[in-house]
C-alpha cells in the first residue's frame, strides 16, 4: 500500500514526533521527503 510513496511526517511534541512516524513510515516502503515535530496547542 506504501511501497514507493512519498510522504511528509508531522510529528507532535506532546505526542509521537516526527523521526519516530518517518522510521516507520520507511519500515512501510515509503520515501519520507519532509519531517518535523511541531507543538499545536
């Protein structure tokens, strides 16, 4: 479903960050192009 996908991981500071969702968005076949971890509030 993944394989050869690009995506943008946005991570949460209060949440899951960012590197966390690109490792396993990598793990699922993906290209990670962008990731951040932000603090919405």
């Amino acid at each position: 479903m993944f394989d050869g996908k690009k995506v943008i991981a946005l991570g949460e500071r209060d949440g899951i960050p960012g590197p966390v969702l690109a490792e396993c968005l990598q793990a699922a076949g993906t290209e990670v192009v962008y990731q951040t971890t932000a603090c919405f509030v």
